[in-house]
C-alpha cells in the first residue's frame, strides 16, 4: 500500500491497526461460516487474517468496507442469498468496494483485486 493510499484511508477513519490488518488481508483471508439458516437463504461469517505470525479477526474491517452492520452478540457478518459461493460474493463485492476507495474507480480488473476471492481457506 503507498503512503497515498495509507493517508487516504486515515483520512476516512481507518486506524493503523486497521490498516495493519488490509495489507494483512492482500496475502491470505480465512473464513468461518458460523451457521446457515435453514432454508439455506442466509450465513453468518467470520473472517480471519494472519498478522505478525497470529490469526486475528478482520471481520470489522470487512464490515466497515462493505458498509455491514456486524451482528450483535457474535459479532459476524450475515449474507443472504442462495446459489453460488457467498464467501466469493463477499470478497468480490469487497474489492469492489476497497477498489473505490484507494482509487476513486470500482475495478473489475481481477489483477487489481485486494483479496484473491478464488483462494480463501475456510476454517
């Protein structure tokens, strides 16, 4: 991330430790679907990166990109919707969504992505 970016997102209420984690996040994201509902409508996620040699939960900064309100008593994000892979959907709509912020443009340049959405592990 360069010193630009890094300010830009100072400047949007990011703390260090936030920003600590988005870098953390652009070389490996993990995922923990805590629970489906049972018509298989909706998940409730939680996500996990690697920093500094331990796994820390980032679900508040996936939150604070995408504009999701974290759920209360577990803190995770519920995503709804059926028929595809929703843990790509998420980091999908997440790159689209951080790409506008660093740049000012929503990419749809897969190379330009933040988080490789096709390479998640899940926990």
């Amino acid at each position: 991330m360069t010193k630009t970016q890094i300010d830009k997102l100072l400047g949007l209420d990011f703390s260090n430790w936030e920003i600590e984690l988005l870098q953390a996040m652009r070389k490996n994201i993990a995922v923990n679907i805590t629970s489906v509902s049972k018509s298989g409508m909706s998940r409730k996620m939680k996500f996990y990166t690697v920093s500094k040699g331990k796994i820390v939960w980032c679900t508040f900064v996936m939150g604070k990109v995408l504009q999701m309100k974290l759920t209360e008593r577990d803190e995770e994000l519920t995503v709804n919707g059926c028929g595809m892979d929703m843990v790509f959907h998420i980091l999908t709509n997440f790159n689209y969504r951080f790409s506008k912020i660093l740049t000012g443009e929503q990419t749809k340049n897969y190379s330009q992505y933040w988080v490789d959405a096709n390479s998640y592990t899940t926990l």
